[in-house]
C-alpha cells in the first residue's frame, strides 16, 4: 500500500435518520400541506366507493360487499403514496413514469387485498414487502415489472426499521380509526360505523402513512426523493 492511498480519505458513511425523526417530518409535513392531502384522499376514497356502492345496491350481500371495498380501498391508499412520492420529487416525473406509478399502486393494492383475504389480521406481517414498491416506480429506481421484487429485497435487508415504521404507523392509525368508529357507532349500526369510521380516519390515516413511508424511503436508499420545498428535516 501507497503512502498516497493510506492518506486518501474513506468515504464517509451515511447515518440513518432516528425513526423519531421520521415521524415527525411525517407528522409536520402532514400539519403544512393538510388540505392537499386531505382532499386527494377524500378523492380517491370516494372513487374507490363507486364499485362498493354499485355491488352494494345490486344486491351483493355484506361478504360481496367488504370483498369489493377491500381491493377497491387498498389500490386507492397505494395511489396516494404514489401521489404523495410524486408530488414531492425533486424533478417531476415524466408521464410514462407516472402512468407506471398508478399501474403499479393497483398491482400493490390488489396483493396487499389478497393479504389480507387470506390471512386477515394476520397479513400485517407480510404487507410491509410491499410497502416500497410505489415509492420506488415513482422515484424512478426500478423498471416496471421489478418494483415488487425490488420492495421486498428492500424491506427485508432493512427488516428492523421497515416493520417498526410498519408497527408505529399502525400504533397512530389505530386510535384515530377506533375514535371515527365511536362517534359514528352512537349513531347507526356497527356495520356501517366500521364502513363509515373508516372512511372518516382514511384522509388522516392514508396521508400521513404516505408520507412516513416517503421519508423511510429516502433514508433507506439514501436518494433525495423529495424536493428541497418539500423537505421537513
């Protein structure tokens, strides 16, 4: 070895972000934009009611029903991360990527629905594998087609920081989804207080879930996904 190459200098490392931090760049991006996020949310829910309610009224009975809104639900809260990714980018993305970015949240969604269909509660254990595909098509580090695969290689060599993210998200969607169901199930049954609470915690939920799994992107691939207007930390 050189007298040269023992002075060069190592490059230095990245530190990962503590995930408190995390949270409330989450959190305090959510409180500047709110209104955006809210209303892209109500949006999306609101068209991802469109194929409930025409089941609903066509007779399909209450299993009919939630099967419907499962996968309807779960490719809407996929398309707002991928809005909520687009959005902040520090260069917009051209259109095919974005055309691919929608793509993808409804393949995300529809695996995340299976999940769910066939290991109910249980599917909290897998559906993080999933949770990177969106941000990754949209940041533009993938090809369509190896977001999945891309997402789950991500997820488990980070495993200890993408589930505890995982974990805290739930732990604060958790009250909000249970205080919706309360106000609305003094009023009506408990089948419609769980469809309605829960559409009441989507536009606090969705957003704010988006922009956690946003920030844990970033610090996991170390790529300025967001743009510098749009940074909280």
């Amino acid at each position: 070895m050189t007298e040269d190459a023992e002075e060069a200098p190592v490059a230095a490392i990245p530190e990962r972000a503590p995930i408190q931090d995390l949270f409330a760049a989450a959190v305090h991006r959510f409180g500047a934009v709110w209104a955006d996020l809210i209303v892209v949310s109500v949006a999306a829910l609101a068209i991802a009611t469109i194929p409930v309610f025409a089941v609903h009224h066509g007779g399909g009975g209450v299993s009919q029903t939630a099967l419907i809104g499962r996968f309807t639900y779960g490719i809407a809260y996929f398309c707002v991360v991928g809005f909520v990714m687009l959005r902040g980018l520090p260069v917009p993305a051209p259109p095919r990527r974005v055309v691919w970015t929608y793509a993808t949240a409804g393949i995300v969604g529809i695996m995340a629905s299976v999940l769910l269909q066939f290991f109910g509660v249980l599917a909290i254990v897998p559906v993080p594998l999933l949770m990177f595909a969106v941000p990754a098509m949209a940041a533009g580090d993938v090809q369509p087609g190896g977001a999945v695969a891309y997402s789950a290689v991500l997820a488990v060599r980070n495993f200890s920081r993408t589930w505890f993210v995982w974990l805290v998200t739930i732990l604060f969607s958790a009250p909000i989804g249970v205080a919706m169901f309360l106000v609305v199930y003094a009023f009506a049954s408990t089948s419609t207080s769980i469809l309605v609470g829960g559409a009441l915690a989507a536009p606090i939920v969705w957003p704010f879930s988006a922009l956690f799994t946003r920030a844990l992107y970033g610090d996991l691939t170390g790529r300025a996904v967001v743009a510098p207007e749009d940074r909280t930390m």
